[in-house]
C-alpha cells in the first residue's frame, strides 16, 4: 500500500508528488491521456502540436524564477522569443517578463517532476470514502483502490463533488466559480514570416500563438493556438461539444480579422473546451491539510489563474505535511 494517492498530473499534483515521493511512496491518477493538466500539449504527429492550455510562464515570485531558471539550464524549458504583439487596450503589457515555455511542450515540467513517479492514466476517481484511518478510492475502472494519504489537487467545483463531507474548513463551501476557456487549433496555408502571438482587446477572441515561432518541430503549415475569452467561454462551455465547428468557425473568423493575417484555407482545425479553465478569485488560504484524516488538497485555484500560483500551492500544502 502506498504511503500517497495523488489525483491529478497537473503542476500541481506533479509538484506536492515529486516532493513527498523523497520520503513517502506515491502513486498518481489521472483521467486524461497524458501527463499535464491544463498545461497539456496536444500531439497530432511526431513533435507537431498545440499548447491547448497554458500558453507561457511568467515568473514572479524568486523561488519559482530559481526553480524555472534551473530547468532553463537543464533544457527541459526555454525562452519564447520572436514578436509578441499586445492589442488589449484594457490591460497594461508589462515588457519585462520573459515569455517561458518547454521545450518539447508546456507539459514537460510535469513531466520531469513525474518521471520517477508511479502514474496512472485515464483513470477518473468516482468516488472516495474514509474507514478505519485509510482512504478508498473507487475509480472507472470499477477498481477500489485503499491509501493511508489522499491528495487531490482537481477543480474546485470537482473537488467539492469529490470530497465535501471530508473536508473541515469554511473554503469547500464558497461560491467559488471557476471560469471556462474554449480552445481552438488550426492549420493554414505557410505564409510570410509571422508574429509570435497576439493578445486581443476583444469580447470572443483573448489570445493567439504560433506554435511555430517556439522553435520545436519542422511543420509544412503554420499551426496557431486560439484561445477565447472567460467571458464568451462561460456563456459556450456547455454546449461547445455539440457545437464545437460553430464556435470555432466564428473564433477562427475573429482570429483572421484582428491579426490582419491574410486568410486562408483551414487545412485542419481541433477544439477543446476547458469548462474549469481557472479562478481569478483567490481565497485566503494557500492549500488544505487534515493531519488527522489525512487529505490534502492543492492547486491554483487557491491562488490565482496563473500556472505558478499552481506550484505555490503545492509546495505550501507540502510544509504544512512536513510539520
């Protein structure tokens, strides 16, 4: 029996794993495919794909600068260079943060924390209960797996589905809602030598990136990563499934009109929605642990939308274990 059950293969989850598993055994589920959360990287051949989630990381705190830094070194990640251009005339470009993105994908910190690490996919946790001081986990597989430790590092709204009753603490019970995100990723004609990204000021369409422009892979065409805003998403999200060629359809018009790139014949185009994209609410706690039952729960959420508020979290919910 493990000493930790980790849900979730986002930073968070590779985070809190990576640091127990120096003392503890750990073994990690997820029900994606792959390792990453919502800094996935969705592969359509060889080295060729999208960043669907996080685009880039921005560094802010010194311990996560020190920490990227030491991966920047290592070549797990690199700098995002080329001309990044800023549109949105309601927030202000701040130009000294450097644009960090992996090398292979935004997914390979994940995955170098991960690699020693006993992970599971597309495994979705249905249900747990708490007997007799030990965890049970029961998961898609029908399978009931028992644990001395749980941490769980899924979506608020998931979370509080997953493990209300379990939880001591006023947080699970907050109106927290977490905004949607609708994905879309195309391929078009090669063109003339583009830009590295737009961020619009635009109620559909908030971002555009040119995977091409982070030097990772030889491509035929140019791939571009579209992502739309909080706001339109949260009014989409439910039924972007049935009706994913019309959102992406009017996002891939948009995206055309406000780069002024000559349009051009769609050679392919994928959506994904991400209903529990992020919370730009951050409540006044960093992470949870009951020493007692021995549940923990991290991730951005308890922090804020950014990817690095993810690994605080963590690494906090790590302290307040280790004490």
């Amino acid at each position: 029996m493990s000493d930790f059950c980790i849900i979730g293969s986002g930073i968070s989850g590779a985070t809190i794993a990576n640091l127990l598993s120096k003392k503890n055994s750990v073994v990690l589920f997820d029900k994606a495919r792959g390792i990453g959360g919502r800094a996935a990287f969705k592969r359509v051949k060889d080295k060729i794909g999208f960043d669907h989630g996080t685009q880039y990381f921005s560094p802010k705190t010194k311990e996560f600068k020190r920490f990227t830094n030491a991966l920047i070194k290592k070549r797990i990640l690199k700098i995002w260079g080329g001309k990044h251009i800023f549109l949105n005339s309601k927030k202000k470009e701040n130009k000294k943060h450097i644009k960090v993105i992996g090398k292979n994908g935004n997914n390979d910190i994940s995955k170098h924390l991960l690699k020693k690490i006993s992970c599971n996919f597309q495994t979705e946790l249905k249900k747990i209960y708490y007997k007799n001081k030990f965890w049970y986990l029961e998961f898609n597989d029908g399978k009931i797996r028992s644990f001395k430790s749980i941490i769980l590092t899924c979506p608020f709204p998931q979370l509080k589905k997953l493990a209300k009753k379990f939880i001591d603490n006023s947080f699970i019970n907050k109106p927290l809602k977490m905004d949607a995100n609708i994905t879309t990723m195309i391929a078009i004609k090669k063109g003339k030598r583009s830009n590295s990204s737009y961020f619009f000021d635009d109620e559909i369409l908030g971002w555009a990136g040119n995977e091409n422009s982070k030097k990772r892979f030889r491509s035929r065409y140019d791939l571009w990563t579209l992502q739309s805003t909080f706001k339109w998403a949260n009014k989409k999200i439910n039924q972007n499934k049935k009706y994913k060629k019309e959102n992406s359809k009017i996002m891939i018009e948009k995206f055309f009109k406000l780069s002024n790139i000559s349009k051009s014949k769609i050679i392919y185009s994928l959506n994904h929605g991400w209903k529990y994209s992020s919370n730009s609410k951050p409540l006044r706690m960093k992470s949870y642990w009951d020493p007692l039952k021995k549940i923990g729960v991290c991730g951005d959420w308890f922090i804020g939308p950014r990817l690095e508020s993810g690994w605080i979290s963590a690494r906090d919910l790590f302290k307040k274990i280790s004490k």
